[in-house]
C-alpha cells in the first residue's frame, strides 16, 4: 500500500493496484507496520490461518496471534517477534526455514500444533527507511509429521512401504525447495514493486515517473529492460524511453512509428502483446528480427497504460532467454502497469494544471501590468510607484495604483485592492480603474464622491465585485500655493489610510474618514472624507495590505511598523525611500500582492530638485476648483 504524496490515506487507485498484485499469489503475506501492526493480508493469508482480513487489520501481530509458551526460547523471548525486528531494523530479508508456533483453530477453539517455513522482507522508502514489514508464510506441518513418521523404528515387512515413502518425501522435498525459491523470488518481487509504488506517488513530474519505470519499474518485474511509451494526445504523437541496456539503435528503433514494434503499437492500440519465443515475435512483426539482433532479448511483454477508459501509454518489458509466461505473472504485469497508469494520469493532470494555470498568470500579469503604467511626473512634486506580485502565487491579483490630474490641477493619488487572485480578479482591477478615472475627470469630484459613484456602478453595471479603494487628492488655491501649502483630501472604501510625513520626518496623523465600508457590499453607504494640510516637502505614501499584513501577525503593528520606517526614511530620495521600505518589509518575497504608490512635495519657489527626475507633464494653471477658487496645480 502507498501513501498519497501529503502523507495521508492510500489512494483508493493505489488500494485497487496493491489488492490486484495480492490477489495473483497463492502464497501467504502479511504486511506490517514498522510498529508490527497488520495493515494489510492477502486471502492466501486468511484462509491459511482462518482469520478474515477485517479481523487482522489493525491489530498487533501477536495480539492477533498470542505465542504459546512453547514458542519462546529460553530466554523467555518470542524468536518470531526477534525475526521482525530483525528484518525491519537492518533493512535485509531474515529467514526462518522451520518454526513451531501454535496458533488457535477456528473451529475447535484449542491451540493446534503449526510448524511454518517463514521469510520477513523489509519494504524500504526512497531514504532506506523501513517503510513496511512483508512476510511470507509457508505451513510446513504436514511435511514435518511425514519426516518424523519415517524416523520412528521400523518394523519387520515395512520397508516396502518405507521405500516407496522415501521416494515420495523425496520428490515432494524437490517440489517444496522449488515452491519456496518461486516464493522467494515472488516476495522478494513484491517487496521491490511495493518499493517503486512509492515512488511513483512521490513523482512530481513525467520525467521522473518515466525514470522510475525504466529504472527500478522494471527491475521490480524482474526483466532485463524494457521501455515507457507515452502518448500526447494533444499533438498526437508517443514519446518511447528504453532503457540503457538495450543501446542507442534499438532506442530509435522502438520509437520508430513506421516499424510495427511493442511499445508503440500497445501505446497506439491498448491492446496487449506477449511474445514468448523468437518465432512468435517473427510471426507477430517481421520488423522484429532487427530488435531480436540488437538488444538480444528474446522474451517480450508489452502492457497498456489505461486510466479513466483511455490509453496513455504503454509497459514493455523484455528477457534474454525464451520464456513461457504463467498467467500469475501476466495478471502481475498488467497490475503493475494499472498502478503507473494511474500515477502518470495524475502527473498528465498536474503538468495540464500547471500548464493552464502559467497560461493564466501570464494573461493576468499583463493585463494588470499594462494597467501599471509609469506615472506621469508633474511640477513641483515626484511621483513613485511599486508593485510585486505574491512569490509562489499561481496568478497576480487585483492589487493596483493610479495617479493622475483632474481638470482643476488636483492630483489624485489611488490605491485598490480587488478580492481574489487570479485572471478574474485582473479583469475586475482593470475595470474598475477605467470607471474610476472617467468618473473623477467628469468634473472635478471630490474622493468621496468618486466612491460613492463608482459603488453605484458597481452595482448598476452587475460587476459583482469587491474592493477597497483609497483616494488622496493633493489641491491648494493659487494664494495657498504662494505660502508653499498643500491640502490633503481622502477618503477611504475599506483601505488602509496613508503615511503622511512633513519634511523633517515627523508623522502627520490622518483622521479617520467615516464610512469606510468597501465597494461592492451597499451602494448606499455614506463615506466622509478627512482634510488635512501639508508644506513643502511632506511625502505621502498609499500602500496595499501585502505590504503590512502577515499570517499570525497584527495588521496595527504590521501598520505602525511601516509608519515608523517611512518616518526614518524621510531624508532619503523618493525612489530609494520606496525601495528600502519594500527591501526592509518584504525582501523582495511578500505573502501577498503588494501596490505601492508614493508622492513628494517639492518647494514651488525654485526649480525641481535634480533627485525627481525631469518632469514629464506640465499642468495648466490658473483653472478654477469645484468651489470657484482658482487652483495651482499642487
């Protein structure tokens, strides 16, 4: 049995694979936890012993089955349960040719005298690790009685009889020293197969299961090589991997889609195809005669790959001498391959996943980053941005920043933040910054009546989204402007409020605007505005939660912490405050979207200061603001 690749209960694929391999053996196994406790057994096992598997399963094993004192040596320990321990703590097979342990009789409900022939193999993980403890069980009872019947005195006219059980003791010994080396082998099998099934569930691309396969895969099977071939069905074509040992010619010979091969043709049809002989291959395909020369292997075996009704690929394995194949160990090639198949359809799966999933960040990413555009740079004032999206985040999200003037000269500076992570969320952010810059040029609004707008929008239009969105707007009169003065309007749709600095670093307290419910929950709702007055050279900072917000963490101290950074960074230019802040808080790798959207007043008495950068934009001036005085752009 097999854990799913979180550590949890089997798949019910990999249960089906595991019972399927049991079922072909008509030996006894009990399989076993490092711990001792049954965790699975064959019916070979149930019916040896008289013990349903829902009775076993569970339990430990010799409370399933209690030793009798005859059992123990005379030390007092059980030497079975020392065989074990044997096995699981060294990591090799131990064996114990004969063993007397009794066991209770079902029937009669007494101890019944049992003499076993017993093999433990441990089942060892990718670390060496012993993983499960598998034993073979052999009831030798009977075998036993019949030896020790022959080494009793013999009485006068029985040698014949003596003769003829000897000779009979004699082949059944042959036969029992062939069962158990065929049982052997067949554990030993069992233990490798078991090993690669864990493997396979730790397979995280095709690539790896493709070596697993050619690998241990058929090393498990007991084959001298073989080959994985793999469809694609979106282009229609197989992919054929074989192994070393078969050389280079016959790799390309395998893969070759004009020649009528194994792996190809079971890949294609999903039928299978058993060759036990040179002349059944020769009769199957001419083209044969080329592979028989190359690899020289003259067995050959080749098994579909079937998940969910459908052919992914195929199994082959191959021998060097002519073999027949008992119908035991085809029953175990097709298991096997039932359990790759099942473990390559959930990595075709996973890679489809993958695949679309890096498609849909892409699109998102560029939606959103076309909406990210640099910002224009107007006079008097320097203008930075940022944005990184979440490390590891399958798609960006709706995190996004805006700034632009509106018709009077005031600056809007906007921060938002759109519910969820993916292309939805982009198309949403993208949406909703086209709706709120029409909204804010119609006129000249105030922040809180852009909200209020939008929210209506939102609604009307049936976007069915959410949101926080904060707008500070930067406005100051023509006689405000001759006494270096900026005053700050903002309101808020559930964002966080902005770092306000003055020039020599010292905080400046934004008021809490009431109303502060986000988009998209009641257009109702009525949202206040906070005012505040700034000088010359304050630095405003708008910011996304990604850049404050940490699991386990408090959003307050998350908030303070920022405050007091920006605060000690005040001196610095605009550019390096901004980099150092992201540096310090996120290292380059957030949990979350981060939007950063910063803004420094410069003295209007002289020129622009050569650290902003030149500016890009030149606003008219002398326009009228929506309460009739005439504005400076800020």
């Amino acid at each position: 049995m097999t854990e799913d690749r979180a550590g949890g209960a089997p798949s019910s694929e990999d249960r089906v694979a595991f019972e399927a391999i049991f079922a072909t053996q008509p030996t006894a196994y009990l399989v076993m936890s490092p711990e001792l406790v049954i965790v699975e057994a064959n019916r070979a096992y149930s019916e040896l012993l008289g013990r349903s598997r829902e009775e076993l399963i569970g339990q430990y094993v010799f409370d399933a089955f209690p030793p009798s004192p005859d059992a123990l040596d005379e030390a007092g320990e059980n030497p079975l349960q020392l065989s074990f321990e044997r096995a699981r703590d060294t990591g090799l097979p131990d064996q114990m040719p004969l063993f007397h342990y009794d066991v209770l009789d079902q029937e009669t409900g007494q101890l019944a005298h049992r003499a076993w022939s017993l093999i433990t193999e441990p089942v060892l993980d990718a670390a060496g690790r012993t993983q499960l403890v598998l034993q073979r069980v052999e009831d030798v009872t009977d075998y036993v009685a019949e030896r020790q019947r022959l080494a009793e005195p013999v009485q006068e006219g029985a040698w014949a009889r003596l003769d003829g059980l000897e000779a009979d003791l004699f082949a059944r010994t042959l036969e029992l020293r062939t069962a158990v080396a065929a049982q052997e082998e067949a554990s030993r099998r069992l233990a490798g197969m078991a090993q690669v099934a864990l493997q396979l569930t730790a397979a995280e691309t095709i690539q790896d299961l493709t070596e697993i396969l050619t690998g241990a895969g058929l090393t498990a099977l007991g084959a001298h090589g073989g080959a994985i071939a793999i469809r694609d069905a979106d282009r229609g074509t197989v992919q054929v991997t074989a192994t070393q040992s078969l050389g280079e010619s016959a790799q390309r010979r395998l893969s070759d889609a004009s020649s009528r091969l194994p792996a190809l043709s079971v890949a294609q049809t999903g039928a299978p195809v058993l060759l036990e002989t040179t002349a059944a291959g020769l009769a199957w395909s001419p083209a044969m005669v080329d592979l028989y020369e190359e690899t020289g292997r003259r067995a050959w075996i080749a098994v579909p790959l079937q998940a969910g009704g459908r052919v992914l690929g195929s199994l082959t394995a191959c021998w060097e001498e002519e073999r027949t194949f008992p119908p035991t160990e085809v029953e175990l090639v097709h298991a096997f391959a039932a359990q790759c198949a099942q473990a390559l359809a959930r990595l075709q799966t996973l890679t489809a996943e993958r695949r679309a999933a890096e498609i849909s960040r892409l699109v998102s990413q560029t939606l959103q980053r076309s909406m990210l555009t640099e910002p224009f740079q107007p006079d008097q004032c320097q203008i930075a941005v940022r944005y990184l999206p979440a490390t590891g985040a399958g798609q960006v999200g709706g995190d996004w920043y805006d700034s632009f003037l509106q018709a009077d000269g005031a600056l809007n500076l906007v921060i938002g933040d759109v519910v969820g992570h993916d292309i939805d969320a982009a198309a949403a952010m993208g949406q909703l910054r086209s709706l709120l810059r029409g909204i804010a040029i119609s006129g000249n609004p105030a922040p809180v009546q852009i909200l209020a707008t939008l929210d209506t929008a939102l609604t009307r239009l049936g976007l069915n989204t959410y949101a926080t969105v904060g707008i500070a707007r930067l406005e100051q009169t023509l006689d405000e402007a001759a006494h270096g003065i900026t005053r700050l309007r903002w309101a808020s749709a559930g964002h966080l409020p902005p770092i306000v600095v003055d020039h020599d670093g010292q905080l400046i307290d934004v008021p809490e605007a009431t109303g502060r419910l986000m988009l998209g929950i009641d257009d109702s709702t009525d949202r206040g505005e906070s005012v505040l007055q700034l000088q010359r050279g304050a630095t405003v900072v708008l910011y996304t939660d990604g850049l404050v917000e940490r699991p386990g963490s408090d959003l307050d101290a998350g908030v303070e912490k920022l405050s007091a950074l920006v605060a000690d960074l005040a001196g610095l230019p605009l550019e390096e405050l901004c980099a150092r802040v992201l540096d310090q808080l996120v290292n380059g790798r957030p949990d979350d979207d981060v939007a950063l959207v910063a803004v420094r007043l410069h003295r209007q008495d002289r020129p622009r200061p050569a650290e902003a950068g030149p500016t890009r934009y030149r606003a008219r001036t002398g326009t009228r603001s929506a309460n009739g005085d005439r504005t400076s752009e800020p």
